[in-house]
C-alpha cells in the first residue's frame, strides 16, 4: 500500500538568467513581428482582424509574463543600506540609523543592479554632508540621532524612490557663490536662478559644497557621476532641500528596460521614439495659432499652456546642431521663426491658412517642456536595443529599435534633450506679457467645429477630444447592427450621429474624420464628414433655439446655429441601449437617500455638462455661477456636498471652500474641486485651502466615484 508523501513541492527553481535572457529577446523578435502583422493585415477582412487581434492579445500577455520573471523587488539594494550606514557612522563618529519601506517593490533585474552604485553613494553623501554631529543637532533642538529614509513606490508607471535625510539641509547662496567662484555658469544666469535651479548645479561636473572630499562620500566622484547613471538607466534625479531640515533625493526610474511603450514622431523625414513615460500630452496649433501663440521669453521660445509658460523646443533644430545650445543660440533661433512669424501673418488671411503645429508635453523629472515635431505617426510597443558605440556620446539619445516594417528608428532621451537645449525653467511662470494674460483670464475654450451630414453644423470642446483620426468609409465594417473601426490594433465603434439624434445622415466621402473621446467605457469614435474649423469662444449656450437629449445646447457662430453635443449622453445612450450592465446604478450608494449636490462653476457648458453628469446618477443638484452665488444658496437650502469649479469670477473657489469651512454649519461638508488647473502645485492649493478632493472637469467616473467615496465617509 502506498504511503502518503508529506514532501512540500517547490513552487520555485533555479534558473540560469542567461535562458531567462534568450526567452527575452525571443519575446522582442516576437513583439516586432506583430507590430509587422499589424502593418500587413487586410483591414476588409474579418477573419484576419479576429486573429491578429488575438495574437496582439496573447503576445501582450506573454511579453507581461516573461517581464515578471525578471523583476526583483527593492529589498535585495535596501537591506544592504543598514549596515552601511552602520559603519559610515562609527568611521565618522555621527549617530544615524536609517529607516526603508517600500522593499515589496520590484524593479527589473538589470535596472536593480545598475542603481547599486548611485543609490549607496547618495546615502554616502547624506551620512557624511547632510547629517550633522550629535553637538550640532543638539544645538539645533534636533535628537542627536540622525535620521535618513528611503522610500519606493509606484507611481505613473515609474518606480519612484526617495532618499530624505533630517540634516542641515543645502544653503542655495553658497551654491550660488561657489558657482560664480569656479565660473560654472555666467554671473547673470546665476542670479536669475531661484532655489530651484542652484540646487541642480550640484549635478555639475566639479561641483560639491564640500571644503574637501573624503573616502566616505565618494573619494572626490561628484553627483553628476550620480546623474549621469540615472539618466543611463531613462530615469531622472531631483534635489530638494530646506536649509536646517534635510535634503531629498527624487529618482524616477522605468519599470524595465527591455520592451516600452513609445510615441513614435517624424522630424526631417526620420522616425524617432518617444518613450511614453515622459509624455504627458500632445498639443495641436492651427492656422494663425502657430505664429501668435508661440512667444519669446528671454532667449528663448515659450507656449502659454494652463497659466505656465512652458519652454519649446524644436527638434529639427536640435538634430541639425551637434553642439550644445548656448544663449546666444537658443536667441538666434526663437528671433528665426518670431521673423517667419511675422512675415506669415502680414503675408497670409484667414482662407489661404491651412496649417498644423503639434507638439508633445515632456516630463524630464520635476520639468516640463514642449517639444515641437512633424508628424506625430501614433504609439508603438518596441524593443529597446543600446546605442552602437559611435553614437554613444551623444545624449539626446538613449537607444535604438527596430519598427514595425524593419526601419531602425532612435529612442530620443528626454533628460539628454533639456540638457543639450540648455533650457531655462526658472521664473518663467512669473513672466506675463499683457496678450498672455487677457488670453488667460478670459473664459474662453478651444472648440472644434465639424459636420456629419449636409445641413447641421456640430461643436464640441478640445478638452472632451482625444483625438481625432481620418478614415476611410471602406475601413468600416458592420456586425450586427452595429459599425465597428480597426485602428493601431484597437476596435472602434463607430458612432453616426443620425443615428443618436433627430439629424441628417452623413455625407459619404473618400475621407472622413472619427473624433475620439477621452472617457468612455468602451473604445467609441464619433463619425465627421468634415473638420470645419478650431476657434477660441466663450461657453455661454442656450437652450431655447433647438433642444434634444444628447445635446448641451446651440449658439450662434459665423451667422450659423451650431449644435453643442454631449458626448457622455450619448454614450450613455449607446451602451445603455447594447450593454445595460455597463450603466452604474441610477442610485448613489447611500442607503437610497436623497442626496443634495450644490455644483458651482460659472461656465454654462460645464455647468450642464456635470450637472448631467450628476443627475444622471441619481443626485439632485443645484447651481451656482460663482462663490458669492453659492454661499447665498447654502443659507436657504440644505446641503450634503459641493462640487466646485477654481477659476470663476466674483469669488473663485479657493475664496469660496475657505469661507465655507469657516462657517459652523458647513466646515465638515465634503467638497471636491473640478477644474482643468492640473498641475501639482495647484491641486495642492486646492486641498490645503479646504477641498477633499481635486480632478479635472471631463472625467465622470472619477467623479461619481469620488463623491460616492466621500459620501460614505461622511456617513461612517
């Protein structure tokens, strides 16, 4: 009789990397021999679409699996850290410990192995420059105990770590007067620098605030030797420092190295790669836009872009110049094209105008800047593969891969591009000329003006856009009762808005535009005949002209009533009708309770927008144009939550959220601000001035979950 076996099975093996290593190029020859078969497919043919869609899905998920294999999580560098704090302070006679989280995780293999060297040397720095003796923090009312944390997370698709100490801190004067004593930069672009900027002089070759280098922070290697392996790995590093609290070190590194998701652009006739994580958005300029919205700041050309002057680059500009951009360069060139500027806009009217300029937002760490293309091709999965040795040196790049239909494309470094640029961030959003600023204030949005059928012209906000694609009708096919599009490998449907709407049909063509939305539940495309325009216009609709569901209402442009469509009722309409289990429920998740929403936003196409929004989910909800408006409705009625706009007129809803906080009937009440200011900086203002939470206006479900979420807190 056999005996049962108490032997535990391993659910580990040893592995040799150098087979994990082979299954991984495997995986990127795979990789590329889809994109290829998504290059090739017959569009017309079903079957081919259904198969490669698959084999699209199952290389994504096999790519995801082997990824897995090779991550390790951050314990294996961390654990190492207290014992080398440990003897750095017996050496040097200071008492620290050091305290990690975050060790669950997990960075590629190589990439863990790469940050070995930068990260010990960071904490290196900080036991023997950033931490004082026990005498000194005595002194200063600190516990003799120094403390140093470090930190990771993810975040954006990045993996973040962050190494704080609770020092002396850096003193931006003595970089200051130590940068003009070894002439690092000119005496005048050091004194325009804010603190921000003097802290990334450290990152200088030859620099250090240090009387003398020592074995123990680094034998005389200085942070730009720090930098420098960061920006190897297509991560970034950023300082910051109060003088008498401590220094923080930010790195921002991928999640691998090996397959990324890039934006793929064209310059000069040459493909190149994007790397995704340093993309935050794609801007277009029309017409007359691209010679009026592009400023000169300085010596250099700026885009007003939501109340921040952001730096622009052009990239031909940077392939064609091998050396890095000084002062005068970067002058030269913005006064080249501030005079094609001028010429095109006394040379040129309204009729023969018929241009496009597109740029990407790039992150480079804590910066931003605007980097202006030809073409923007669309995203793309590569293979990143390392430079050849010729073009090591030169940093605007950081690898290469092969596309899709065997083109060999370079991977742009984002870091090595701002740095060849010698771009300037300080102050900038400061620097207002008169024309920036009557184009802030005003309450005006872009709006895109197109047709579907002869006789309706539509209009729908910029904001609420993706983007935009032309199609062909052939491309289109029919399942069912319903239109579906193939794009980059992705399943469309197509939207006609006859079909939603009492309108015409659409006018057939060989050309034909699918305007994309930025929320849906699933991919969905409106269907265009024609893009008439892009203008900049107030908001202020009426209802009384023509009304319909699906509309937000009509106003007159260039003598012609112009239909404003909303887009989420009509997808609401749409998925409602095909898939009833996508709708949320009609009723908030409050025990059935009638919930009271004072939305306050001064825009009437927001305004209804939100209201919808609300409404449809079950919420009554009352308006105001503005602060003042808002506190005279909430003496009159009761109510459970604010909903809030930022920039209004009267009062704006910073002045507001303060107020009501500081009234006793209504200092608890949970308030969340949607508003299109997204930047780091103001989101805090928002929270620190009294809101629960802060999100941009065009995202529902952010917004019903989060008015859920604070609904239930308020009830526990």
């Amino acid at each position: 009789m056999l005996k049962k076996s108490n032997t535990i099975k391993s659910e580990t093996i040893r592995i040799n990397i150098n087979i994990l290593d082979k299954i991984m190029n495997l995986a990127g020859e795979l990789v590329l021999v889809r994109n290829q078969q998504m290059l090739v497919i017959d569009r017309s043919n079903p079957k081919q679409i259904d198969i490669s869609q698959r084999l699209d899905m199952v290389t994504s998920e096999l790519q995801e699996a082997i990824m897995r294999t090779r991550m390790q999580p951050v314990k294996n560098l961390f654990s190492r850290l207290p014992r080398i704090v440990r003897d750095i302070s017996h050496k040097i006679g200071k008492s620290i410990v050091v305290i990690t989280s975050g060790e669950e995780v997990e960075l590629d293999k190589n990439i863990l192995e790469s940050l070995s060297d930068p990260l010990i040397h960071i904490i290196r720095n900080a036991c023997d420059h950033g931490i004082e003796s026990p005498q000194d923090r005595t002194s200063a009312g600190k516990p003799e105990t120094g403390c140093i944390k470090v930190h990771a997370y993810h975040e954006a698709g990045q993996i973040n770590i962050k190494v704080e100490d609770d020092g002396k801190g850096i003193d931006p004067e003595k970089i200051k007067d130590l940068a003009i004593q070894k002439k690092l930069k000119s005496e005048k672009e050091i004194n325009m620098m804010s603190s921000k900027d003097l802290l990334r002089l450290i990152m200088l070759p030859g620099f250090t605030t240090a009387p003398k280098t020592t074995e123990i922070s680094g034998r005389g290697v200085g942070m730009d030797v720090v930098k420098e392996a960061v920006e190897q790995m297509s991560g970034s590093i950023e300082l910051f420092s109060k003088v008498g609290e401590g220094s923080t070190m930010h790195l921002r590194l991928p999640l691998t190295l090996a397959i990324i998701p890039s934006l793929v652009v064209i310059v000069n006739n040459e493909r190149l790669a994007i790397p995704e994580v340093n993309v935050e958005e794609l801007v277009s300029l029309y017409d007359q836009d691209i010679y009026t919205f592009i400023e000169t700041n300085g010596d250099q050309e700026v885009f007003r872009l939501r109340k921040t002057l952001l730096p622009i680059v052009r990239l031909n500009e940077v392939l064609t110049r091998n050396t890095r951009f000084t002062e005068s360069v970067r002058f030269e060139i913005s006064e080249k094209y501030n005079h094609i500027s001028k010429q095109m806009i006394s040379n040129t009217t309204d009729d023969n105008l018929q241009e496009i300029l597109v740029f990407a937002v790039l992150k480079a760490g804590n910066r931003r800047f605007g980097l202006i293309v030809d073409q923007v091709l669309g995203t793309e999965e590569i293979v990143v593969n390392p430079l050849h040795s010729l073009i090591h040196t030169i940093k605007i790049y950081s690898g290469t891969t092969i596309m899709g239909d065997g083109t060999v494309a370079l991977i742009l470094d984002v870091n090595g591009i701002a740095n060849h640029c010698g771009l300037v961030f300080s102050n900038l959003s400061e620097k207002k000329d008169d024309k920036s600023k009557d184009r802030t204030q005003s309450d005006s949005h872009r709006i895109l003006l197109f047709k579907s059928g002869k006789n309706e012209q539509f209009a729908v906000p910029l904001l609420l856009m993706k983007r935009v694609e032309i199609i062909s009708p052939k491309q289109i096919q029919e399942i069912g009762d319903r239109e579906y599009i193939s794009i980059e490998g992705k399943t469309i449907q197509v939207v006609r808005l006859e079909n939603v709407l009492n309108v015409s049909s659409a006018t057939e063509s060989h050309r034909m535009y699918l305007l994309i939305p930025k929320q849906s539940p699933q991919p969905i495309g409106f269907l265009a005949s024609k893009l008439i325009d892009v203008i900049n216009m107030p908001l202020d609709l009426s209802k009384e002209d023509y009304m319909e569901e699906g509309l937000l209402g009509t106003a007159l442009i260039g003598e012609i009533i112009t239909l404003f469509i909303d887009i989420y009722k009509i997808i609401g309409k749409i998925f409602a009708h095909f898939q009833p289990e996508l709708q949320p429920e009609k009723q908030p998740s409050n025990n059935q309770k009638q919930i009271n929403v004072l939305l306050v936003e001064d825009t009437v196409f927001f305004r209804r927008l939100i209201k919808g929004q609300l409404v449809s989910e079950g919420f009554t909800v009352s308006t105001a144009e503005n602060g003042i408006e808002a506190l005279e409705l909430m003496e009159k009625e009761n109510f459970d939550m604010i909903v809030s706009d930022i920039e209004m007129p009267e009062m704006d809803g910073l002045t507001f959220i303060r107020a009501v906080r500081n009234h006793n009937n209504y200092k608890n009440i949970p308030a969340i601000a949607v508003t299109s200011l997204d930047s780091p900086e103001d989101r805090q203002k928002g929270l620190n001035a009294g809101f629960n939470g802060y999100q941009i206006k065009i995202d529902k479900e952010k917004l019903i979950n989060n008015v859920n979420q604070l609904l239930n807190i308020k009830e526990d």
